[in-house]
C-alpha cells in the first residue's frame, strides 16, 4: 500500500527522472555524432539554440506540437517517449528500492537506489542506441559493468563483516554472493559467447556477449536466467510479429540487446514475484 507520502516523493521522483530521460537524449545524440556533451542543447535539424521553453520534458513537445520552434521540423518520437519511460522506471525503482521509505532508508537502501538509477540509464542509453544502430556503445556499456563490480563488491563486504548484518538484510535484501554473480556472469556472457563464436557473429552480436556480463553482475542467480528467458520470449513474439505484418523476414536483423534490457529490468524489479508465481502454479 502507497502512502500519501510515497505518492508524494513518487512525483518528484517521476519529474526528476523525466529531466534525466531530457538528457539521456541528449547523450544518445551526441553519441551518434561523436559530440562533446558540453555545450546547449539544440535542434538535431537547423542547430538552433534551445531556449528554456523548449526544454520541458514531455511537455515542450505537446506544447510545439512534435515540431522544432524554429525550423518547424518534426522532432522524433525518441525523445517523450524516452522522457516518459526514464520517469516511469524510476518510480518503479524508488518504490522497489524503498518499500519502507523514510523510517526504512538506511545508508544501503539509499546507496542501492542511487545505484539502480544510474545502471537504468545507462540500459536505456544502451537501449535507444542497439535500436536504432544495432550496436551497443562501450562507452555506456563498460563504465556500467565497472561501477556494478564496484558496488557489488562493496556489497558483499557490508554483508560479510558488518555486526549489524541482520537489520542489513532486512534493509536492502539478500545480496548475492561473489561465487554466484561469477557463476551468473560465466553462465550469461558464456552462452552468448558460443552463440557468437558458433555463428561467427551472424546470430549474436559480440555487444551482447558484453551486455550478459553486467546483466549476471547485476542480477546474478537465478535472476538472470529469468531475464533471459524473457528476453527470447519477447524477442521471438515480437519477430513473429514483425514477419507476419511482412516488416521483417527469417534472414532479418534484429537487435537483441532491447530485449535483453527489457528482461533486466523486469527480473531486477519483479524476479521473486515471478518466480514464485512460477513454482506455485508448475511445482
């Protein structure tokens, strides 16, 4: 149950990750174009300054009516769509991460939803960009698996010398051990890595062998097999789909690693709802 102060915070949250999702545009561009992130921003189109009014998530959009204000382009659909989905994930998270927020936001929980925030948009940076170029940019990808070892590690630590591990755990929930994010990282980037060496790169792009990686050190077991299992069931409906509206045939190219985010995402908020759905109703 949501209180009223959850619904609250939840708000600000959605603004805040709005504004995020407004610059995670910004940095998908400026990565296609091998751009410097300094400097305004400014219309993909004409090069026009933004000014202040067009830079309201979601809102600016609506308002100039999906157009540029100056050459009156069509602005692309990427950008509220974005906008809308950064501020969505990071409600999810902040009511994932802090169930008993304030009274239970210690220093893991908040350091955990920090944490999650800045892995999710790394993923939708890595999402957006596979979309459009099917490639992911290791310059997203690599400082994402860096910080999650980092964190992971320090996690582990916490749960192996604090004294107070019990409220800890209560706190921030079981964290996985090293032997199981090893475990998990082998099993996900090794099964891709067959795929690819097999393939010689033509069914699975070496970008997902990498992916695999932070997904078994963010998830570990057996969260990530849960997303990848998800990820070939969304991804074989959706190439179904596309075949039978004649969008794409079997020797199509289809980018993987949305899927595969999609399914980081839905074991990372909801694996042990799914997963004991699954036992009670199979087992």
């Amino acid at each position: 149950m949501i209180t009223t102060l959850q619904a609250t915070i939840s708000l600000f949250v959605f603004i805040f990750g709005m504004c995020i999702g407004s610059f995670l545009n910004c940095v998908i561009y400026r990565l296609e174009q091998s751009k410097s992130l300094k400097g305004r921003s400014f219309c993909p189109h004409c090069k026009h300054t933004l000014s202040w009014k067009d830079l309201f998530p979601i809102f600016s959009f609506l308002l100039l009516r999906g157009k540029c204000r100056y050459c009156r382009k069509n602005i692309s659909i990427q950008y509220p769509l974005a906008e809308l989905a950064t501020g969505i994930l990071f409600v999810l998270i902040f009511l994932s991460a802090s169930p008993n927020w304030p009274s239970g936001l210690g220093f893991w929980s908040f350091a955990r939803l920090c944490f999650m925030f800045y892995v999710s948009y790394s993923m939708i940076i890595i999402f957006v960009y596979d979309l459009k170029h099917y490639l992911i940019p290791d310059k997203v990808l690599f400082p994402a698996i860096i910080i999650t070892f980092i964190y992971k590690f320090f996690e582990n630590l916490a749960f192996s010398h604090w004294d107070l591990i019990r409220n800890l755990k209560l706190e921030i929930g079981n964290s996985a051990s090293v032997l199981n994010l090893v475990l998990a990282v082998v099993i996900a980037s090794g099964f891709f890595f067959a795929i690819w060496l097999v393939s010689r790169g033509k069914w699975m792009g070496f970008g997902d062998v990498k992916l695999a990686v932070l997904m078994g050190l963010l998830l570990g077991l057996p969260n990530v097999l849960l997303a990848l299992f998800l990820a070939f069931l969304f991804g074989a409906i959706i190439g179904v789909m596309l075949m039978v509206f004649d969008k794409k045939n079997l020797k199509s190219e289809i980018p993987f690693g949305p899927f595969l985010i999609i399914g980081t995402f839905i074991a990372m908020l909801w694996s042990p709802q799914i997963i004991n759905w699954y036992f009670k109703l199979f087992i």
